[in-house]
C-alpha cells in the first residue's frame, strides 16, 4: 500500500515467470461455448490443456444475457432453451477451474488503463487489466475486440488472440511491440 508516495505503474507486479499462456480469458460468449461443450474447434484447440479465466464484467453481462434480457454479449436470442438452460447451471454453479480475479485487485489498473487509452470501455480495461495481471492470453470475439483492447496490449506487450466469427476463432495472432 502506498501513502502519500507515487503509485507504482500499471502492471508493475505482473507474476513471473510462468509457462508463457498457462491462462486463456475469454469474453461471454466465449465462456458460453465452453461451459455447454460446443467451443468453436480454434478455441478448442487453443485452450486445451490450459487453464481458462473470465473477467467480472463478462461474467455478469453472460448471467444478464442468459436470465432473459435482450442485452450485448453472451448468448444469441436464438440459442435453444436446453443449451440456455444448460448455461443457467453452469453460470450458477461456476466450475471452480475458471479463473476470475476479484474486482477490488482489478479497480485501480482498470482506472489506469481507462485514463490511459481513450475509448477503452470499462469492459475493455477489465479484460485487459485481467490478462496483465494474470499473464494471461486473451481471447475475445471480433465484436468485443475494439481499438482500446489493441491499442493496450500492444502497450503491455502480451499475446492476445480474436474470434472473426462467432463460429470460429482466425489464426491466432501474437501482439508485439
């Protein structure tokens, strides 16, 4: 804790070293494949064996989504009701597997990276304050994938991969500086 000093930068205590992408955070609808079984095969491929996370945001956006309302991200408003109603299980009880780092640890990078990269949403800034302090690659669809997202994990130099459709993930592409 700092008093009356300098805070440190974002991304300061990024943990290391670990296996280069031990960790893949994926968006809602990502999340929603994989928790009913059905991942695009690129997403297959790229998490096996790895652990998965999610952030705060995409996780209350997925639940939002998936209790009915007709809101972005998650679920499409076609998805039949057993693959829904399989989603509601799982989002209620949480497979302790997934990774999701609490809010008050993400706050104050978040804030950071917002007043760093204009137009980042606050979503965008949780997933990438996320990645960073987990070191973890992330894995979004086109539609979540906006300038702010790119534009900060050029700046903190970590592997970040995109979804191009909502059925398939492109190649997967490694961000550097």
């Amino acid at each position: 804790m700092v008093v009356g000093g300098r805070l440190p930068p974002f991304g300061h205590n990024r943990r290391r070293p670990r296996p280069q992408n031990d960790l893949i955070l994926v968006d809602d609808y990502l999340l929603a494949t994989l928790l009913v079984g059905t991942p695009p095969d690129d997403l297959a491929v790229l998490v096996r064996g790895h652990q998965v996370g999610t952030t705060n945001l995409f996780y209350a956006r997925l639940s939002r989504r998936t209790a009915g309302e007709r809101a972005t991200g998650g679920l499409p408003a076609d998805t039949p009701a057993h693959l829904r109603a399989a989603v509601a299980n799982q989002l209620q009880h949480l497979p302790k597997g997934i990774v999701i780092v609490p809010m008050r640890e993400l706050a104050w990078p978040m804030g950071q990276l917002a007043a760093e990269f204009r137009g980042l949403s606050l979503l965008g800034a949780e997933a990438v304050a996320a990645a960073v302090h987990l070191d973890a690659t992330l894995c979004v669809r086109d539609r979540n994938d906006g300038p702010g997202i790119r534009a900060a994990c050029l700046r903190h130099d970590f592997p970040r991969h995109f979804a191009s459709r909502l059925s398939s993930l492109r190649s997967a592409a490694r961000v550097r500086r």
